[in-house]
C-alpha cells in the first residue's frame, strides 16, 4: 500500500517513508559525510529523488528500505567526491574539526535495523566487500585494489551478498509490517 501511495505521487506515502526510515537513512548518511550540516543536506535530496523516482521502484529487486538506502547512500557518496566537499574539508580549523567529532550526537548503529546480524550471517569473503563498499563507502573498483583481488570477484561478491541479505530481509520485514503499519 505505502508503495502504491508514493507511486501515485501521494504525499501521505512520502510522509509515513520519512516518519519511519529518516533516522536509519541519516545514520548511513551521516557514518560517510560525517557532518550534520552535510547529512541533513543529502537526506533532503535522497528524499527529492526518492519522491521523484518512485515509479521506478522494483519490489522484485528489493525492499523499498534497500532501494531507498541505495539512493541516499549514492547521493552521500557523491557528496564526498565533490570538489566543494574537499574544499570544505581543506578549510576547516583544527579547533572546528575537533570539535565537531567531539560533538558527534549520532552514529550508525546497524543493530537498529538488523543489518548487524545479516551481515554477521554472511560468509566472511562476502561480508569484508559488504563492510568495505556499504560502510566504508569505498567504490568497488577501491576495494579490489585494497584487498588485492579482481575487480570481478569484487562485483561477484557484492551481488551474492545482497543475494542472500535479502533473504534475511524478506524475513526481517514480514516480521516488522504489522508492527510499523505498512
């Protein structure tokens, strides 16, 4: 239903999306901008795009928690590849940078979605390109070349991980439905 909602451009679907997954989406966000300024920003427009795309959600290639993840995550990523970005980075004073990991009221805590046990479930080939490229944000290209295999591997990996989370999902979310009223 709440699919439908957002694919008929219902802002009451949008609304429950937002009242439901804004924190869990901020956590990742904010786990690889590391700035509250920078996450809020990246969630607004994780949302926009989100919004606009709606139509072009498949439940048959997963969970709308994973479509919409993927999405933030990749806006996030994109921020930090920015010029403005590592401009910004470059001039902070070291008083402000201090302070703001000091200051950290967040942070990711993949236990508050589960995601701790499903990766903990994975094979550990599988689970060391899913930390690296879902956590660390690291491209899968960067990957390979820090574990020192193939750029295939790494591809083959990645998709046999989200392959078999997947089952733990479809497990995970049957379990959550009644309890969020989706």
């Amino acid at each position: 239903e709440l699919v439908e909602l957002l694919k008929d451009g219902d802002e009451k679907g949008l609304e429950v999306l937002y009242q439901n997954y804004f924190k869990a989406l901020y956590n990742v966000i904010f786990q690889i901008v590391r700035s509250e300024d920078i996450a809020e920003e990246v969630l607004h427009d994780g949302f926009l795009k989100i919004w606009k795309n709606a139509r072009s959600y498949d439940k048959s290639k997963g969970t709308i928690f994973t479509w919409m993840l993927n999405i933030c995550r990749n806006i996030a990523i994109d921020k930090t590849r920015s010029k403005d970005y590592k401009n910004e980075l470059k001039n902070q004073n070291i008083e402000t940078a201090v302070d703001i990991e000091k200051d950290l009221p967040t942070e990711f805590k993949p236990e508050h979605i589960g995601l701790n046990k499903v990766v903990a479930k994975l094979k550990p080939e599988l689970r060391e390109v899913v930390e690296m490229i879902f956590f660390k944000g690291y491209t899968q290209v960067e990957a390979a070349t820090a574990l020192s295999i193939p750029l295939g591997t790494i591809k083959t990996r990645s998709r046999n991980a989200i392959l078999e989370s997947r089952k733990y999902f479809a497990i995970l979310i049957l379990l959550l439905t009644p309890l969020l009223n989706i």
